[in-house]
C-alpha cells in the first residue's frame, strides 16, 4: 500500500546564481553549511550547500529566498544599523515640515503628531501612527546592536538567542518605507493648498528609511543563525 505524502517532502538542492559570469567559486566568503532548512512560506525542506559571492539559494516550489549570503553582510548590517540610529534621533529632532497657508505657518515633527492626536483624544490612533514609523523601527535597531556587536566577537553572549527571534519577530511591523511613500504622495496634495517646506527631519527619516533598510536586507537570516549557533554553548 502506497504511503501518505508528508507535506514536508524530502528536501532539494537548489542554488540560483545571480551573480557575475565567471565568478571564482573557489574563492567564496565562507557561507555557512547546513544540512536542511525549512520554507518559511511553504514549509518545504531544502537542502543547501555552500554559496558563493553574489549566489541565493530559493525554494523550489514556491520560489521564496531562502538565504542570499553577501560578503561582510553583518558588518555592513551593523554599520547600516549605526547610521539609521543617527539619523532616527535626527529625525525625531528638528521639524519635519513646514505649512504655510493664508500668513498661518505651522511647523510639524514626528513626535508632535503623536502628541496632538493623543490631546485630540486619539490614544490608540497616535500609537498606531507613531508605532510602526519610530517606536517599532527603534526597538528593531536596538536589538541589532545587542546582537551584531557581540556577533563581532568570540565570546558568547546569553541574549543572541532571544535577540535573533526578536528581530525576526518584529520586522514585518515596521513600516518605514510605507510612511515615506505615503508621505511623499501626500506631499503631492497638500503642495496645491499651502506652501509646503520640508524640514531637516524630512530628509534625516528619507536617509534612516535607506539605512534601515539595507541593514536587514543584508542581515541574512541563515548567516546569522549559523555565526549565533557558533557562539551558543
Ligand atoms: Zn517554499
């Protein structure tokens, strides 16, 4: 009698190169080896060797990147994390626009917002505002710098456990590329009605909005577990 397929079938060996005609696999950055890891959007098992400089490895059924190793990509996610924490306390610092209409001027910060929402007695509104553009996005750069610092040096530290699945945890709610297109459309509108003057907060949270970004892009997911797994006793 034939068996039942398991949904996790036995794993497949895919490596997709993106990168450079003629590249030297001989000498790639050292990936990590594993044997198996699961989809996270399919749960398929797939087996993955060594990448090379420039290679990803995707899923074979459903076409998700597994993992995309980049050349020093931790030590360039820190040093994206450490100028998107410059630029977040820029951001929350000076004013972020300035509105003149009919000889009334006012002047907005991010903070600001959040505070006349909650005097308007928008409590939950002004979390939900102020959450996913600053609060989440700060708690996500602090827990990179308690996991990419110590990940700098040989010594393990108890916290890069948790630390990994917190990051993990909270990166779908950060929505900072979401607020600066939602920003610049609304720009757009607002520009037909008042005299519009974008202040250095706009252009410090543009800057953090690229430097936050290509922190986790090259926070590799499977190059972190394996430099935490080495430093787990
Ligand atoms: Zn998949």
């Amino acid at each position: 009698m034939q068996q039942p397929r398991l949904p996790t079938e036995t794993p497949a060996h895919t490596i997709v190169s993106t990168g450079q005609a003629g590249s030297d696999l001989g000498s790639l950055p050292a990936a990590p080896v594993v044997e198996r890891i699961a989809c996270v959007e399919c749960d398929l098992l797939v087996q993955i060797g060594e990448l090379g400089e420039h290679e990803r490895a995707t899923c074979p059924r459903c076409g998700h990147v597994l993992t995309a190793p980049r050349p020093d990509g931790l030590t360039r996610a820190l040093a994206y994390t450490l100028a998107a924490c410059v630029l977040l306390v820029l951001a929350n610092t000076f004013p972020f626009l300035q509105l003149k209409a009919k000889g009334l001027e006012q002047v907005m910060t991010l903070p600001r917002t959040a505070i006349e929402l909650y005097r308007d007695g928008y409590g939950v509104l002004a979390v939900l505002v102020l959450g996913p553009i600053v609060g989440i996005p700060a708690l996500i750069l602090m827990t990179l710098l308690a996991l990419l610092v110590p990940l700098r040096r040989p010594q393990p530290a108890p916290w890069l456990v948790p630390a990994g699945r917190f990051v993990s945890f909270l990166s779908p709610w950060s929505m900072v590329e979401v607020f600066v297109i939602g920003v610049l459309v609304s720009l757009v509108k607002i520009a037909a009605m008042a005299t519009v003057v974008m202040g250095i907060s706009f252009f410090a949270y543009v800057g953090f909005a690229v430097c936050f970004t290509l922190a986790l892009s090259n926070l590799d997911t499977l190059e972190m577990w394996g430099e935490i797994e080495a430093r787990t006793p």
